[in-house]
C-alpha cells in the first residue's frame, strides 16, 4: 500500500452492524485506499470504523481551513475525512485487538471497569507502521513499532533517517 504523501486514518473492525451505526463506516479498497466514508449511517454496510485516529502530511492540512471556510461542520473532525477521501487519496490503517470509544458513558464504564478491577487494558495492536514527521526544526524519523505483548504497551522510535536541507 502506498501511503507517501497521503492522509491516513486508524480504523478497527467493530463486529457488529448495529454498533457500527455509531460511527463512521469505512470502506476500503485492495490498497487500503479509503472508498467510503460515512458519518454514522442509519443502515451500516460494514463493521470497519473510522477511530478517531488521522495522521495529516503537511500539504493536507490547508484543505483544513479551505473545508471550514465552505462552511461545512467543523465540529466533527469525521465530516472532514468524509469530505476529503472524495478529494485524494486518504488511506486506513486496520488496527486490531481490543478498542472501545470512551465518548460514550457505557463504553467508558466498560474501560473503567477493567482499570478498577485491576485487569491491565488490553491496547490496540500495531504490527508495523512507518511514517515520517518532518517539521523545519528536525530531521525525518521514522516512528513507530507498537505492539501489545501480554497487555502491556511497547513502543520504539526509530532511527533518524537523514537531515533536512
């Protein structure tokens, strides 16, 4: 899958069509290119669920301000890749295990409850992401290799990759 220069957006397999209806489904195509975005649907016709998760390369994040001054809802950051995938390309990164969406009060009792009774939080797993932040004060990283190892969180940045000029 090609992502360079590309919008990418953590999604997970809820399950459950009826849950689904709670969030934004996503369609995917062989590539993981985002072919379907929509903002929690009467009538869901997939489990993958856009997480709240968006990783913006640089060159998108004007389309920001270019999607709010259309007037279009600023208040749910869903709307604006439901609106973008129909402009480029934006990809999803399936995350797997354990996820629960803690805006809503009987899933954030359901974390609670596995805090309070001492179960370590099962954390979603990543096998292998790379991407690189560029920012004018640093060079390129590659970050990232996330993993769940028994419940407990594990994470490593990479090594810099280069230096800007």
């Amino acid at each position: 899958m090609s992502k360079k220069g590309s919008p990418v957006i953590g999604v997970h397999n809820i399950g459950e069509l009826e849950r689904a209806s709670k969030f934004s489904t996503v369609k995917l195509d062989k590539k993981n290119r985002i072919v379907s975005f929509i903002g929690k649907p009467k009538r869901p016709t997939s489990t993958l669920i856009g997480i709240g998760i968006y990783l913006f390369p640089a060159q998108t994040l004007w389309m920001i301000r270019e999607y709010i001054q259309r007037g279009l809802r600023g208040d749910q950051p869903g709307r604006f890749i439901e609106w973008l995938h129909k402009i480029e390309p934006v990809y999803g990164y399936k995350l797997q295990g354990y996820w629960c969406d803690i805006g809503m009060p009987e899933t954030y009792l359901e974390a609670l409850r596995y805090v309070l009774d001492g179960r370590p939080l099962p954390l979603l797993t990543v096998k292998h992401m790379q991407m690189k932040v560029d920012s004018p004060n640093s060079s390129a990283r590659t970050i990232c290799n996330v993993t769940n190892s028994n419940g407990r969180h594990k994470e490593s940045l990479g090594a810099r990759e280069g230096t800007r000029r």
